[in-house]
C-alpha cells in the first residue's frame, strides 16, 4: 500500500504575484496565472481568489435581518457551510435566476460586520449564491418563505440550507461588474483545467498495486487523460492569445463563444477527475483512503463553481467572444 505523495508545491499568499490579473489584463495572461495556481493548490487557489474578487457582486442581493435568533450565520460542514437565518428581498430587487446572501448588509458597523462573521472567522466567505426560483416555494430545501407584515418586501428563513464552497465569495473581495464575466469564466476554466492535470500528476506516480495489476497502468491512463487536457488547453486558449498562424494550428471548435468552450473544459475536466479518481482505487493508503482523495476534495469548489459558472454570469456579460 502507498501513503499519498506530499505537496511540493503549495500556493501561499506571499508566494502569489501581486498584484494578481483582473479585468483588463490579458486573457491569456489570466488563464495562465489562475492555471498555475489551481495546479498548485486548488483550494487555497479558490480561495485567494474569492478574497480578492468579489464574484457575486452583480446578482441580486437579499438583506440580512437580525430575527429571534440572532443574525444570519453559516456553519462549515463538508464541502461547504449551512446557512440560517432570516433574509428580506425589497420590492425593487430586479428577479434573477440566481440570488447573494450576505450575511451583512453595506451599512452594517465595523463591530456588527465581526459579530455577523462566519463562526468568528473573518477569513471564511460571508456571501453565498443559491438559485432564487426556490425562495417563494414553502419548505423546500430547508427554505421557509413569510409575507412581510412591515410591507411589500419579501422576507425568507433558511434552516441549515447547503452551500457549496465554489458558491461562495467575501463581500471584502474587489467587485467584478456585469461587464467582467468573461474574466471570471476564465480564471475559473484555468484553475481547474490546472487542478485536473495536477491529478494526472498525481495519478501518473502511483504503483505499483498490491492487488491484481489494472489492464491499464496508471502512468498510461495519467499520459492519455494528459492528451485531453493538453488538446483543450489549447483550444481554449487559442482566441485568448490571438497569435497569428494558430488558428490553422487548432479545429473550428476553438473559434466557438467563450461560453461554448468553457462548457466543453467543464465536461473534460470533470471525465478526467472521475476517470483518475478510478484509476487510483488499486492504489488505498495504508488508511485504506484513495489516494487520490484530498485532492478532489480540496478542487471541488473549482469544479462546482465550473459546471454552473456560465449559468451564473450570464453570457451577454462577457463583453466579447475572448473574454477580454
């Protein structure tokens, strides 16, 4: 049996280049920085970069209300936090498909914003994303909506609803405008894109197993899931750097809408993390865990947030077909 391969490479603050790329920088330039930082360390890669950028700043934004119990509060739990507490919607808030939950509001004081923070941890997000079309239904997902007896505004109660990580951000995070979703698209496409071949890294090392060998070494199915993320790199990148000569170099597929193709990286990262998740099974710790395990899990906010993130910045925010 094999213990997991320690990380030689993990991103701290201080070894990220500051300041990081934004909107206005390269395109090309953004998917390579926010690429390497998913290879190194997925999690605290989504991290940083929900502490420096705002995401969510554009959606639809409820109001927290301190009720019966306190203000809103979100608790960790596996793979994301639970969130309770009472929120209103005013009656001018434009409808969405999707809906901000902070848990203070801008006016709130210094003091009530630390009260207000994620179990006393500042450094947690204090902002989650759920889809609004579930708010007026009664009892559905833990989620209890009531008539204001103050007015027209809507108030709503959640108890304990599941929020992903990758559906999280931190109010304190530089606001990304309406106009900035081809930035996010693809600083999340490079992250995992990043994540996923630090897995073929991973998964290419393993062996040998201590049971009956797989029809497929691991180093080969690392090698062939490699190809693919390789072969979508660069077709994703291709518009982003604008070379000339490389359009003759890639298919037509390149030449898709930014939102095409980042729909296309989400399905081949999400083979490529379930096909090494697979191929590692031979391979248990001593502990008897995949060793392949800590990895997914530290990249799954990436991935999440990947798989819906064209749903939640709309297309028609990205401002051009490259994402500039």
């Amino acid at each position: 049996m094999t213990e997991p391969r320690r990380r030689t490479t993990t991103l701290t603050r201080e070894d990220r280049p500051r300041p990081a790329p934004g909107p206005g920088t390269d395109p090309g330039r953004v998917f390579e920085a926010y690429e390497r930082d998913g290879h190194a360390d997925p999690g605290e890669a989504w991290a940083s970069f929900t502490a420096a950028w705002n995401w969510a700043s554009p959606l639809p934004h409820a109001v927290p209300r301190h009720g019966p119990d306190g203000p809103p509060v979100a608790r960790p739990v596996p793979g994301g936090y639970a969130l309770s507490g009472r929120w209103h919607l005013p009656a001018d808030t434009a409808a969405g498909p999707w809906l901000a939950l902070p848990l203070t509001a801008p006016w709130d004081t210094a003091r009530e914003a630390r009260e207000n923070a994620t179990e006393s941890r500042p450094d947690r997000p204090d902002v989650f994303v759920v889809a609004s079309r579930v708010l007026p239904r009664q009892a559905t997902g833990g989620l209890r909506a009531v008539r204001s007896a103050a007015g027209p505004d809507t108030e709503f109660r959640l108890d304990g609803v599941h929020v992903p990580t990758g559906f999280t951000t931190h109010s304190s995070g530089t606001a990304l405008s309406a106009r900035d979703g081809g930035f996010l698209w693809t600083a999340v496409t490079g992250m995992a894109l990043g994540a996923a071949s630090r897995l073929t890294d991973e998964l290419a090392v393993l062996g040998p197993s201590p049971v009956a060998g797989p029809a497929v070494s691991p180093a080969a199915a690392a090698a062939e899931l490699s190809g693919l993320l390789s072969g979508e790199r660069l077709g994703f990148t291709a518009e982003l750097y604008n070379r000339p000569g490389l359009g003759q170099l890639i298919s037509l597929a390149a030449r898709e809408p930014l939102a095409d193709r980042v729909r296309r990286a989400a399905r081949l990262v999400h083979h490529v993390v379930t096909a090494s998740y697979e191929r590692a099974i031979p391979f248990p710790t001593d502990s008897g865990h995949n060793p392949l395990a800590a990895l997914v899990t530290d990249s799954a906010a990436i991935l999440h947030h990947l798989r819906f993130t064209v749903d939640v910045r709309p297309a028609e925010d990205t401002g051009s077909r490259t994402g500039r």
